[in-house]
C-alpha cells in the first residue's frame, strides 16, 4: 500500500482532454473543445502545485494524438500525476506505455504484460485499481464505482470517476456510504485530501453484508 504523508495530495478523473465530442464540452459550458482543455489544465495548475501529487482515476484524455497527450503532461506543473488506466486509456497506453514495459522485459514481453508503477516524465501509472493511504486515511482508488471494497466496515474511504457525477451513491450529497466521484464534473476542480475528508464525515458506514 502506497502511503503518503508531507506533500499536499489531490484526486480528480475523466479530464476527457481533447475529447471532440459536444456532449463533454457543452456539457461543461465551454463553446469549443479547444476552450474546454486549456480551461482544464489553468484549473489544475491553479490548485496543485509542482510539488504536490495528483492521483488521476481515468479517462485522461480521448481523441488525443501523442503529440496532444504530451502537450497536456507538459502543460500540467504538478510533477507526480499517478494515473489509472480508465474506459478510454487512449494512444498513449500503446504508444507509450506498451513500449516501456517491453524495453524492461526484452524478449520475455507479450502484449499481456503490463507493470506498475511505471513512470513516464510526470506521470506515474498505476494500473485499473490501486490502495493507498494518506494520513492515516485508507482510500480504494478506482476508475469505476464499487458497492463493496476493501476495509469499508473500517471507514475506508473509495474514491472513483466514470459515471461524470450521475452515480447518486458516489455524489458528495449522498450519504449512504463513503464513496465519491472525484472526477471533474462534480467539483470543476481537482479535490483535496481535507475537502474529501469534510465530505466523507458526512457519509455513513454501511452494513451491506457479512462484515461490520
């Protein structure tokens, strides 16, 4: 388990960075695709700073050339983006990822291969699902929402993406259990470590099976 203690951490998801379709960027109150990413990145680099970790749980860009991915990693400060993979891993995972796990393995590689972490400038990758703990906080990361995870009758915390806020159980104002949509339609921004925990005080500790 990954455990984090001095820098200031920050989560967010389904930048969906040049994605061309309408219904993401309308949908966000932006007249362009191309309004819509550099809004995206001067909101980021707003809030987190150089120093300081991101974790990203998916979908980082869509439709977007090598080039346009490097654009986005170069144009984000923060210098430690852990990314996990989403629905819309993009060219990236082939172009890039692939590459470095086969240059690690040798003639041992198979397109079934994939090893984590492995970092590529700012970003770190992380794989489908990672757990990790910040000030003694255990959080479940995850690119799509669970109902059951690891440790949750302990009051583990899982944060996720996907749904584009539209999960009830994973919105801020659903209390039911300690689960939230960090990705950026809920929030415009990426969310701290202390304005998740203000959040998750407010949600319960459910009983929905054999563990309490």
């Amino acid at each position: 388990m990954m455990k984090f203690h001095k820098q200031q951490v920050f989560f967010s998801g389904d930048w969906h960075y040049n994605h061309l379709q309408p219904f993401i960027w309308e949908a966000r109150g932006y007249k362009s695709v191309q309004e819509h990413n550099e809004s995206l990145v001067r909101e980021i680099n707003n809030v987190v700073a150089p120093e300081d970790i991101l974790f990203n749980l998916g979908d980082l860009c869509l439709n977007a050339s090598i080039e346009q991915f490097e654009e986005l990693i170069s144009a984000v400060k923060c210098q430690t983006i852990y990314l996990l993979w989403g629905n819309h891993p993009n060219k990236h995972y082939k172009n890039i990822y692939k590459p470095m796990v086969k240059s690690i393995l040798g003639d041992r590689f198979s397109d079934l291969n994939e090893i984590y972490p492995l970092r590529y400038k700012n970003v770190v990758y992380l794989g489908h699902y990672a757990e990790i703990c910040v000030n003694g906080q255990m959080i479940i990361l995850s690119h799509y929402p669970f109902s059951i995870w690891n440790e949750m009758n302990h009051s583990s915390w899982c944060l996720t993406g996907h749904s584009h806020y539209h999960f009830a159980p994973s919105t801020a104002e659903d209390s039911t259990s300690k689960i939230l949509d960090v990705g950026w339609d809920g929030h415009k921004k990426p969310w701290s470590f202390d304005e998740i925990k203000e959040v998750m005080a407010t949600k319960k500790v459910p009983v929905v099976d054999h563990h309490v």
